[in-house]
C-alpha cells in the first residue's frame, strides 16, 4: 500500500509540545526542561524536508501535555494494512494510545489491538528484516515479551525475540537496523548472549555491519533509510564508508535535541506502507508455562527471589494467584505464569527456579529429560545443576529420590538416579537435563521461632549475639555427642594465631571432634606453635617476632618432612602438643588438602585435588555438624559437598564469607561474625568447662 503520489508514506508529529517533561530513560536523567524547542522545531523541519523528496510526510496534529508525540515510532507496528497500536509501559507515555489508535482506524488500516496486559512500544521494538520474512522483536524495557506471538499471528510472519539489556538502549531502533540488501548494522553490548548468537546465526558475518559502543551513543542505529538513502543524525568516517560500499548514500541531518530525549532519527517517524517481504508464515519460539510455587513466599523474600531469576534469565513472570498458608508456619502456594523467548530459555529457567521451591504443577508434570553425556567428563549442554536439597526424578511416571546429594553435581540415572560431579561423567551416561520432571524439597522454615535454631540462619550476626550462638552451637554439640552423631570442624590457620589451638584441643579430647578439614596451612602454623612457640615467627607468648622466626614455618616443615610424616613426628616424640598431635593421639581422622600457596608441603598434604575433594567427601559422609572456621576456601569447598540437613555454622570475621555460604546455595548455614580464637574459647568453656589456656 502506498499513498496516491506512489510514494511510501512516512507518519511525523510535529514538535509543537516537544520538551523533557519527565524521565523515563536514562538519556533524559539530568535533561528535564533542557531541550531547547526552537532548535527542535528546526531540526525536525529539516529532517521532514530532507525526507519528503522521496516519501510523503503524513501529520498527525501533536497534543499539548504529550511531549513524546513526536516519537512516532512508538505508536504502533504497521504493515500490509494491519495496525498494532502501541500499549506503552510507562504511564507517562500511555494518553499518546488515544490519539494513534484513532488515526490507524482514520487511515482505513486494520487494527489488531494487543490481548491481555502486556506492554508493546510499536516500530520502537520492532523492525522488519528487508530481505526476509523475519520480524526482530526487542523486549526487555519496554516491549513484553509476551506481545511478541500476537505479532507473528497479526502480520503472519516469523518473530524473532531479543532481549534487550543496556537501559541506555531501550528500544530495539537504537541499536538495531535491518539493511536494504538484507544485512545489518547493530550494536552488540545492547543485546544478551542469547540474542547476539541468533543475530550471527540468521545473519552472515559479511552482511554484519557491528557499531561499537561510542558510535551506538551516537544513535547511530537509529536510522530512517527510504531505497537507497541513509538519514541518521551522526556517522563517522569509517561507518559511512561502510554503508556506501554496501550502495548506501548517507545523509547525516542533526537532532540534538531529541537525542536528549532518548530518540533520533527513525524515532520521529513510522513507516506506514511496509511490504513484509513474502513467503513466511506466523511463527514465534516464544514459550510458556504455569508454574506453582510453594513456601514462605512472602515473609522470606523467596518471591522476589523467584522474580528475579526469571528476569536474570531472560524470561517475564506473570504472578496469577497466591494463596497464603492458614497460619503463619504454613507455607503459601502462588500460581505464576513464566514466558521465554524458547522452549530451551524455559527450560532453563525451570531448573533455576526448582530449588526455590517451584515447580511444573503436578497434574501436568512429565518425566526427566534425559540426554547421554557425549564424552568422558562432559555433560550435554542442558544438564540440570544440583542443590543441597533433596531431590526426585520423575521417571516412567514414578518420582525416585536422587542419591548422594550435593550442590554443583549433574544427576545420572544408573539403577537409581545420584549425583555424580562432572568430571566423574563416563561417555553415554543418561543426565538428568532441562527443569521437567524434577522436584526439590527446599526447607520452609520460617522465622522468630524462640525454641527452634532458626535465629540466625542465613543471616550474618552481629558482636553482641555471639555469646548467645556460643550457646546454641554449644547446645547443638552436646546433643549430637550424645547421640553418638558426626562433628566435622573444618579450619584455617588464623585459629592458630588466635589462640585457638587449646580450646580445639580440649574439645578433642572430650570427644566433641569427629573429623577435622583444613589445608597445609593449619598444620603447618600449628606444628610451628608446638615446637617453636611461634606462629609465622611471632611468640604466642608474648606477641613479639622470634629472632629469625620467619623460617620458623619452613624448619617445622623441614622437621616432619624428615620424620615422614606427622604421625610419625608424633610417634616419634618430636611432636608433643598441638592440634595435630592431640587428633594422632586420639586417633580422629584428618585430611589436608592442598593448595597453591602451600609451602612444603607436609607429607600428609594431598596435593592431587580431585584426590583431596574425595578425601573430604569420605569424611563428611554422615555428619551431622560442621563447624568451619576462618577459612574461606575450605568452608565454601566443605559447603557444596554438603547435602541440606546437615548443621553448618561457618565462624569468619569476615560478612562475606557467610554470606558467600549462603549465597553459593547452603542456605541452611549459619553465619558467626566474630573472632574465631575467641569464639572457640567460649565454646570449649561451654562444653568443657574453665580448661588450660
Ligand atoms: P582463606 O582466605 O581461605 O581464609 C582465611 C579466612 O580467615 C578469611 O575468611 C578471613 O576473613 C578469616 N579470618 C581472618 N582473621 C580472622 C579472625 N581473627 N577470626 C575469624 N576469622 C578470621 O585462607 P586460608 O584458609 O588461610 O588459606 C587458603 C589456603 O592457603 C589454605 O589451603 C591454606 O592451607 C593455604 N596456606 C598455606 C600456607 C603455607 O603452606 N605456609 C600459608 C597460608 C595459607
């Protein structure tokens, strides 16, 4: 369709009412009230001028009080006919809808007005490839990507969704521009991974025409092209030539006064004569699926949680109902809606948001995906990661429970389905991929409970409760000693220097340790108090260097290296105190696993870290606590190998190694801010009573 002149019609609204009235983008941050209208009038004349040699200018008569009129872009899509009018995401911009829909309907078009809620900000956040029957579809700001089917069935073309992720680039026409030959000219860092994949992959390297960051904020991309005639608001040198080797002639025309606003030249106007090119059919990838959640939604934040990890993946969540639990220790079920731009994305996303407590409702839950490892030590693509939670499969419609569960593990379905690490994958190994068929039973405690130990979970506390987490830990210990139950500590050197050899040492003794974890280090510091008095040539005594202590550490390395081993030093005599020597003595088992900073290392280091993660794993296996302690490397290691149940209390002067814990998944751990020599002398008088010190 064309105007009676043959020419294709371009629609403009004068800038009558044009000013920055509110900010909306982050072009108009700091702009409100500076655009300078007499200039913009005069731009937008210019522009309109250039343009009408070669299309007709339809005017739509601008409103005061709507000052983005201008944008005609953003009014709807139009093609063959057919009008989309916009619904636009911010409030501000929603009276521009009474205006344009009427004049679609003036103008004799179609109208095809959006089903439900969803936004959809027009020619703004989609451009029509000019060679093929592709439509590029921008969501992310404006756009909601459940618009996009609705495209594909209106113009009957193929959608293609691409999500947008700078907010500087807000629209898809200001970082996107489908080319006359069928190339394009894009900017990349406006696009996620996903999206700049699809670009290379439907457009050959040599049609690609990629802007860097500079000359996208230049607006270049936002280019009105009629045939062979390129008008844009800046080009460089190199990007001109670009553009005319692929037979385009630029004409660059200013318009700094909308680029204030967030828009330049294919902003101010919207095709309304577009010819989609033939031989598609209606077709989007976009997918969804009902989701149900279950847990303390509301009161623990899991539901902003759940929100934000949709968004983080690429998808939207509609929220449709929420139930909340009777009272307030039962759980709240919410009924979500979850859109991605393809079925992989959802599934995807499925995975992600399983150990948050949502899931495929039941009635419509199928079995596991499962897809053979192609390689030794390799999984397929969309395996699903594990948690600390317990998990089931569903497979031939029975829902199995996984076996030896952890966080960062893949599952494999052998006789029964268990966690196996990545590395552990042998080739042709059936792993568990994609969100279906997969249930993880995520705690739902809740919190403010007197007589429960949910005071501090996943928080970090602070100085003052300490001498109350002392009792708890405490409280904790004595209970599982007395029920023959497993205490692992796992430790760094810092307890060394901070007095906190004796007190673990008492605890040895009295029975409370079942194993301890740590690395060269612990040892090595330890072994140096017990022969020198010193820690890293420092005298416990006194706080004072040791005269040439520095190489204290090395001569007590240098001294078990010549035993053989600490056992041997202990057997020997050569080693009569310390941490090491009182788990010999008592027979409790330890592992050292190595590390790059190791000096030495003593013999009994495990060097060979895949050999030292099993090592760990061995002595983990049925604990019941564990208490880490000023080490970061060891108690987050410690923590992905542990499964949800076990009590993990991670003691560091440092917020964020507890939070790290927390973050990493082990939201059951506990988080203990304080000073680990100081918190271990309280615990040890706790249990043991007023001891050496
Ligand atoms: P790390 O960074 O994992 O942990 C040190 C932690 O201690 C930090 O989180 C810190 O916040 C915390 N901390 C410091 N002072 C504290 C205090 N007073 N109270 C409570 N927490 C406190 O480092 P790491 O465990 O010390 O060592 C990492 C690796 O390097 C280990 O494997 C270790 O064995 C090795 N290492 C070897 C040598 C050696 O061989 N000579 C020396 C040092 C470390």
């Amino acid at each position: 369709m064309t105007s009676p002149s043959g020419k294709p019609r371009l629609l403009m609204v004068p800038p009558d009412h044009y000013g920055i009235d509110y900010v909306i983008n982050p072009w108009m941050e700091g702009n409100v009230g500076r655009a300078d209208q007499l200039l913009a009038i005069e731009q937008w004349r210019t522009l309109r001028q250039k343009l009408s040699n070669l299309v007709e200018i339809v005017i739509l008569d601008p409103s005061p009080g709507i000052p983005d009129m201008v944008f005609t872009a953003n009014a709807g899509l139009v093609a063959k006919g057919i009008a989309v009018p916009s619904r636009f995401y911010y409030r501000e911009r929603s009276p521009e809808e009474a205006r344009f829909t009427p004049f679609f309907e003036s103008q004799g078009f179609a109208l095809h007005p959006l089903p439900g809620g969803f936004s959809f900000e027009g020619a703004g956040d989609a451009l029509f490839d000019l060679t093929r029957p592709l439509l590029f579809a921008g969501y992310g700001f404006r756009t909601a990507l459940e618009s996009h089917p609705h495209l594909a069935a209106s113009f009957d073309v193929e959608v293609v969704s691409l999500r947008l992720v700078d907010p500087r680039f807000y629209h898809l026409d200001t970082c996107f521009a489908p080319l006359p030959d069928g190339g394009l000219l894009w900017y990349r860092g406006a696009f996620d991974h996903r999206s700049n994949e699809l670009i290379e992959s439907l457009i050959p390297l040599g049609d690609r025409i990629e802007i860097n960051e500079e000359e996208a904020l230049q607006f270049v991309a936002n280019m009105v092209i009629v045939r062979d005639r390129v008008f844009l608001s800046s080009c460089s040198g190199g990007l001109c030539e670009r553009l005319s080797k692929r037979g385009l002639t630029v004409e660059v025309t200013e318009l700094t006064e909308f680029i204030k606003a967030g828009g330049s030249a294919r902003c101010l106007t919207l095709p309304l004569d577009q010819e989609v090119p033939v031989g598609g059919k209606a077709n989007s990838t976009v997918a969804h699926r009902k989701l149900e959640a279950t847990g303390h939604l509301l009161d623990t934040g899991a539901l902003s949680h759940i929100i934000d990890s949709v968004k983080a993946s690429g998808g939207s969540l509609a929220l449709t109902t929420i139930t909340p639990g009777d009272r307030k220790s039962d759980p709240s079920t919410a009924l979500l809606d979850v859109t991605a731009p393809d079925n992989i994305t959802l599934d995807t996303i499925i995975s992600l948001l399983a150990p948050l407590g949502v899931s495929v409702p039941l009635t419509e839950e199928k079995d596991a995906t499962l897809l053979s490892a192609p390689a030794m030590g390799v999984a397929p693509d969309l395996f699903y990661a594990t948690t600390i939670y317990p998990t089931r499969v569903r497979l031939a419609g029975e829902w199995v429970a996984v076996k030896r569960q952890r966080m960062d593990g893949v599952i494999v379905i052998d006789d029964v389905p268990r966690v196996s690490l990545m590395r552990d994958l042998r080739k042709g190994d059936l792993v568990v991929c994609g969100g279906a068929g997969i249930r993880v039973e995520t705690p739902h405690f809740v919190g403010g409970g007197s007589d429960e130990f949910s005071f501090m979970r996943s928080e970090v506390s602070s100085e003052r409760r300490v001498a109350g987490a002392v009792e708890q830990v405490a409280w904790e210990m004595r209970r599982a000693k007395e029920r023959g139950g497993k205490i692992v500590v796992v430790t760094g050197p810092v307890v060394v220097h901070t007095g906190g050899v004796p007190p673990l040492c008492r605890l040895v003794r009295e029975g409370y340790i079942s194993a301890l974890l740590g690395g060269n280090a612990i040892a090595v510091h330890d072994v140096e108090m017990a022969i020198y008095g010193t820690s890293l040539g420092v005298k416990m005594k006194t706080g004072k260097p040791a005269p040439h202590g520095h190489r204290n550490h090395l001569s007590a390395i240098n001294t078990i290296r010549r035993e053989g081993s600490l056992t041997a030093a202990v057997e020997g005599g050569v080693l009569r105190s310390g941490l090491m020597h009182e788990l010999i003595r008592k027979q409790i088992p330890f592992s050292l696993a190595g590390s790059i900073r190791d000096d030495g290392p003593l013999p009994e280091t495990e060097m060979d870290l895949v050999a030292a993660q099993a090592d760990y794993t061995r002595l983990l296996k049925g604990a019941d606590i564990i208490l880490a302690f000023a080490t970061m490397l060891h108690a987050i290691g410690v923590g992905n190998m542990t499964p949800a149940g076990v009590k993990f209390f991670a003691i560091d002067i440092n917020p964020a190694v507890v939070t790290k814990l927390a973050d990493r998944g082990s939201l059951e751990s506990v988080g203990i801010v304080t000073d680990t020599g100081l918190f271990l002398d309280l615990l040890a008088t706790r249990l043991c009573g007023e001891g050496e010190k």
